[in-house]
C-alpha cells in the first residue's frame, strides 16, 4: 500500500515548503490555548496533544503498511528524538505560561536555530553555511526585536529558561529525525516517537484533573492540537526533511513565532507598537533566504549522510 506521504502532490512540493507548512500549524497553538478552559494547565495540554498525535499517527501508519518495517528504524536517533519531543512539549506550555505566548513562543522557537547549529556542527563536524550563519543572525535579531516590542509582557527568568529548554528539546528532535526521514519511513518513524513520547509523559496526566476535557472548548482544543497542530504538523516537518538540512529547517521554524503573533492580531486583537514589525520583516527576509539556500542544495545521495 502506498505511504500516504508519498502522494504525487507531496512529492512536488519543495522540502523547505513543507516545512514553513508545519510551522504554520505550529503557530495555531497559542490560540488554540485561548479557546481551553481555564482549568486546563500546561501540562496536561502538552501530554494530551501528544497522546492523541501518537494515536492519529499510529493509525495513518497501520493504513499506510509501515509498521512491518520499522526494524531497519535507526534505534538511538529514534528514541533521541522521542527524548526530545517529551521534554519539549511541558516546557514549551510551562515557558508560554510563564511568558506569555508570543514571548514564550519567540524564546523557544528563537533559540532552536542556534542549539541545533551548535548540535549539527558536533555531529557532522561540519560548520554551518555563511548563508545561514547570516540569515540565522538576522532572525535572531528579529525575534529579539519582537521579544522587546512585547517586554510589557511580564516575562520571568523563570520562564526564559523554560523557553530555551524547549529551544534546546527542539532542536535535539530535529537532529535526530533527520536521520530516519532520509530512511524514507517517515509516517511508521513519527508513530513510534510519538508513542514512547507520550509513554514518557503519561505520568504527567495521572496527577491532573481532565475533567475540563469534556466540554466543547476543551474538546475542540485537545482535537485541534493533537490532530492539526501536533500529528499533521510533524508529519509535514518529518517529510521536508528528507530534503532540508536540519539547520535549515530549525531556521524555517521561526516561522511558527511569526505565525502566533500575526494569530494574535487576527483573531485575538492583540496589536503589537510599530517595532513589532521590523521584528517580523526581518524573520521573513531570514526565512526566505534559508528556504532558497535549502532549496538550492537538496541532498543528494552522496550527500545523503551531511544533515
């Protein structure tokens, strides 16, 4: 049976689109948030947007017949990745909590391109592109511009540094799916690190009450992030990045800081001081940039090892 990834419409599109997709859904998480009830906390939202992306996954991947081969999955960067998924999700809904969300979102997201720079060139051994040191710079300047266009924001140290560990969580995700997307089993891939992710977090919702779950504004949220946001997003990401450097990609994603604050505009009528949009204009140019250079430089497969 054919992997639903594999569409003839997905295969055109570029790695680097496919990944500006995901961030765009990525984005929708902030206000999804808005519309939870007050009751739900941080972590119990992070957990069950993953256990319900596991379940959707696991599904998609039962249909798409690549569940019989996930021996010839690469074991450590699997269970790196799901590592890094876990820790991601309760520190990224802690940092947004503490923060607020499109500080919280630019401090995670922000610092993703440089860990996994830094984690990239430890691996291959390897530094980074001129280009994408430079455009990388840019959107850090941009995301520092927004962070201090909102500094009315009551942001916490504390906070901070939730952001950046999820920054760091992410980062290390993107390393190690790199390694099983150009395998070429993305769907069976994604359902078994979403599977011991959401093992890993389980814990979590044993110590929460869900109750909130069962009204329509609950519902509605958990669908939309584990459904949307959560399993078709990484699905998205994971297939881009059979053919986008991991540092390309990391780049790409400050799209999803850009996405939840334009979000925060549109359908929440928040409205960020002139500053705010040198912030985004900057993150766009950057954006644009590294997609070209990622497009430009597809891998091929005797550059099938460089990530």
């Amino acid at each position: 049976m054919p992997d639903l990834c594999e569409a003839s419409a997905m295969r055109r599109l570029p790695g680097p689109l496919l990944i500006v997709l995901a961030t765009i859904l990525w984005g929708t998480t902030g206000t999804a948030q808005e519309l939870a009830p007050e009751a739900a906390t941080p972590l119990a939202v992070g957990s069950l947007r993953l256990l319900l992306a596991a379940v959707v996954v696991m599904l998609i991947a039962g249909v798409a017949g690549e569940l019989h081969n996930l021996s010839k999955m690469r074991r450590p960067a699997t269970l790196v990745a799901a590592i890094g998924v876990a820790t991601y999700q309760p520190f990224f809904f802690l940092g947004v909590d503490r923060t607020g969300v499109v500080v919280g979102t630019i401090v995670a997201i922000g610092s993703a391109p440089v860990f996994a720079g830094l984690l990239a060139w430890g691996y291959d051994k390897t530094a980074p592109s001129r280009l994408w040191v430079t455009a990388t710079g840019v959107a850090i300047a941009g995301v520092a511009i927004l962070v201090a266009a909102g500094s009315d924001a009551a942001a916490s140290a504390e906070g901070i540094v939730f952001a950046l560990v999820a920054g760091a969580a992410y980062a290390t995700y993107v390393i190690a799916a790199r390694q099983f997307a150009r395998d070429g089993n993305v769907v069976g891939s994604t359902a078994i690190i979403f599977s011991i992710a959401a093992a890993l977090l389980l814990p979590l919702l044993a110590v929460d009450d869900l109750g909130w779950v069962a009204t329509t504004a609950g519902t509605l949220t958990v669908l939309h992030l584990g459904v949307l946001a959560t399993a078709a997003a990484y699905l998205l990401f994971a297939a881009g990045l059979r053919s986008t450097k991991s540092t390309t990609a990391t780049t790409l994603s400050l799209g999803e800081p850009v996405t939840a604050a334009l979000l925060g505009v549109v359908a929440v009528g928040e409205r960020p001081p002139p500053l705010a949009w040198v912030g985004f204009a900057l993150v766009l140019i950057a954006l644009v940039a590294v997609a070209t250079e990622g497009r430009s430089n597809r891998l091929s497969p005797s550059r099938s090892r460089a990530s």
